[in-house]
C-alpha cells in the first residue's frame, strides 16, 4: 500500500511552490513588479517569508526563507540571497496582532491611485457593492472601511504606524493601505489573503473609475 500521508517536509515544499506561483501571478497583476510587493505563511509552527530586492516572478523555492515561531531563521546556510523581505518586521506585527495566516504587500497601481483622492482620509470605505462580500465577515450593506497609513522613506520605518493602525482595526478590515506605496493584506491562509488582495483591488479599481 502507498503510504498517503504528506509529511512536514513535503508540506514546507509543497507551500513553498505555491508562494513562487502566487508570486508569478501578482507580478502578472503588476503588484510585485520592479522587485516591489511580497508574501509569506505561516508553515507548521513557524512561518515561510519571500527574499528581498529579487526579481519576485523569477523567486524559486529554494530561495524562500524558513522561520521558527519566533521569526528565527532556520535555512540561512542553504540560502544565496540572506536578505529576508523589507516587509518582515510589518508580516511579524500582523500576525500578532491578527489571525492571519497568509499576508501579501502589494503595490497595486489601482490601489495607489485611489489613496491619491483624497489625502486627509483616515480611510477608504465602499458600501453596497456586491464585491464587499468577498472579504471575510463583511456585508453588502455595511460600510467597509480600510485604514489607510503615511508612506515612510524604509519600508520598516512603516512598523510602528502599521502597529497602531492594528490595534484598533475598523470592523473585518483584513488590510492596511500605505499612500503611495500600496497595502498589506492578510486572511487565515494564503488563499483568503489572495481572494482579499484580489477584492481590495477590484474596490480601488472601482473608485477610480467613479471618483472625478
Ligand atoms: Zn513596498
């Protein structure tokens, strides 16, 4: 009989694959393009984290980082490239802060272009779109509400306003919005983050379109 059962290692693999596909995707998206954007998961325990400043379509798997619960790094000695994401120390305060299991920082131009508007918001919101539903716990009818945070000249400067920002989160809020940067956007597990990351687009897509 063929043993069926996945172990831990084939997971980490298996996983690992699916972030270079997903990552080959959102480049396609134009939301990680010229090195930008990033992913991670939670593995096991511990977590699985994209390297920084590489071409992110090109990412293979044996170039992913692998994390211990405490965000220590556990495969540097098979690595090449031992820059973890910028986004680190901003993936880390978001999954302590929340229940993701999965978070992706995109730079969207969509999303860019609708933090542009209107620059005092504290937020973007939509309601009564069907689309809103996409996103976990939100309903048609409720205004939908994602914060929005300043931009900073490194990317973990934006560690301390994402942390406030996270703590007192508008309600089923599953992102972030940095202006003129892009977002940070999460669900349970990858393909929730992905649907949400695909939502938030389609609702600044929308806003541009009806935003004169
Ligand atoms: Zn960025």
């Amino acid at each position: 009989m063929v043993d069926s059962t996945i172990t831990a290692r084939e997971q980490v693999t298996s996983s690992k694959s699916l972030l270079c596909e997903l990552l080959r995707q959102f480049y396609q998206l134009g939301w990680c393009t010229g090195t930008g954007g990033g992913i991670s998961m939670r593995e096991g325990a511990g977590y699985i984290m994209a390297p920084s400043g590489v071409a992110k379509e090109r990412v293979q798997p044996n170039e992913l980082f692998e994390m211990d619960r405490d965000f220590a790094i556990t495969n540097l000695d098979s690595l090449e490239n031992k820059k973890v994401s910028e986004c680190e120390p901003l993936f880390r305060a978001i999954y302590e802060k929340t229940d993701a299991g999965a978070v992706i920082h995109s730079h969207s131009v969509n999303i860019v272009v609708a933090l542009s508007h209107e620059r005092e918001i504290p937020g973007l919101s939509w309601e009564r779109l069907e689309m809103i539903k996409g996103i976990r716990g939100a309903v048609y009818t409720d205004k939908h509400v994602v914060p929005v945070i300043k931009n900073t000249p490194r990317e973990c400067e934006l560690t301390e306003s994402l942390t406030a920002c996270l703590e007192k989160l508008p309600n089923n809020a599953h992102g972030i919005f940095v202006r003129d940067h892009g977002a940070y956007i999460w669900g349970r597990d990858v393909m929730e983050a992905k649907r949400h990351a695909e939502v938030y687009d389609w609702l600044c897509q929308y806003k541009n379109a009806t935003t004169r």
